[in-house]
C-alpha cells in the first residue's frame, strides 16, 4: 500500500523536479531559490506551478502525435 505525505516514489525524481520548477520560475520572471522559498506571493507560487502543468500538458499533447 502506497503511503501518503510528501516524499518521491522514486527518489532520483527529486533534482529533476527541482530543476523543472527553477526552468518554469525563470520563464515567468520568479525569483525561486534553492530550499525554502516562503517570501513568494500566493500569486507568485501559483504561477509557478501553473507554468509546470502547462508545460506537462504540452509534452503530454505533444506525445500523443
């Protein structure tokens, strides 16, 4: 049974998640840092993370061709 919480299935996953999110925090002019960011905006973290499944959703479109 798979645990619940904060932590990667797969470990190795970690520093290519973290660099994808520093990719997405360039593209829409965040100023991320390494470790713990709790200075960002509401706004700020959402457009984050907006960026990251807007990027997904394209890789995934783009794979189904």
């Amino acid at each position: 049974m798979a645990k619940s919480g904060n932590y990667n299935v797969v470990p190795e996953a970690r520093a290519a998640l973290d660099k994808f999110k520093m990719e997405a925090a360039s593209e829409v002019g965040v100023n991320l840092k390494q470790g713990y960011n709790g200075n960002l905006t509401s706004r700020e973290a959402g457009s984050v993370g907006g960026q990251m499944v807007k990027r997904m959703i394209e890789a995934y479109e783009k794979g189904m061709k």
